[in-house]
C-alpha cells in the first residue's frame, strides 16, 4: 500500500477513535456499541501495521484486488448493523405500545377513582 493512502487511513481512524470515545464519554453511545466500533479500529489498525497483509487476506478470500474485498466487507458490515438497528427499533416500538397501554389503563382508573370520590 501507498504511504499517503496509509496516513489517509491512520487519521481517518484516529479521528473515528476519538469521536467515538467522546460519544461514549457524553454517554451518547452505549459502552455495548462502542465496542464494536472498537474492534473494527483495532482490526483496521492491525491490517495497517502487518505490511501485506490486506493482500494476503483477499488472496485466501478469493478476491482479485484488495479493493473488492474492502468494499465488500464494508457491506457485509452495513448490513448487519442495519439488521440490528431494525431489531432495535423493533423493541422500542413494542415497549411503546406496551407504555401507552399501560398509561391508559392508569389514566382510567384515575378517572374512575376521581368520580368515585365525587359520588361518596
């Protein structure tokens, strides 16, 4: 790999370091997430490091170019995450409905309560 793509890439991750480590400390980002952001750096900066090793991968992975391998990766990664933002959303909306329900059932029994007490 190129010098100036390598520097492109190390500032790129440590800029994404460090927004991710301010999300976390403005509790913007839960410490469950944050690792997975985490790891990918890690991964990132090991391939970085291991001259080579970029190409080694998309050889034993039956890629042509490197480039093919990343962009791929990068979707596989895209979707997954994709798949669990959907799951969690899929959560929220339950416990919501579950809340409003409940609310509403609250919210009756106060009504029902506040003309019981007129009647006595």
């Amino acid at each position: 790999m190129k010098i100036n793509l390598i520097l492109t890439a190390v500032f790129f991750l440590v800029f994404l370091l460090l927004l991710i480590l301010s999300l976390l400390r403005k509790d913007k980002i839960s410490v469950k997430y944050s690792i997975m952001w985490l790891l990918m750096i890690l991964i990132s900066t090991i391939i970085l490091i291991i001259p080579g090793s970029l190409k080694q991968m998309a050889n034993l992975l039956g890629f042509e170019l490197e480039s093919n391998m990343v962009l791929c990766i990068f979707i596989v990664v895209l979707l997954l995450i994709s798949i669990a933002l959907t799951v969690m959303i899929t959560k929220l909306k339950k416990e919501v409905t579950l809340l409003i329900q409940e609310v509403g059932i609250i919210k009756k029994e106060m009504e029902s309560n506040k003309w019981n007490i007129f009647l006595r």
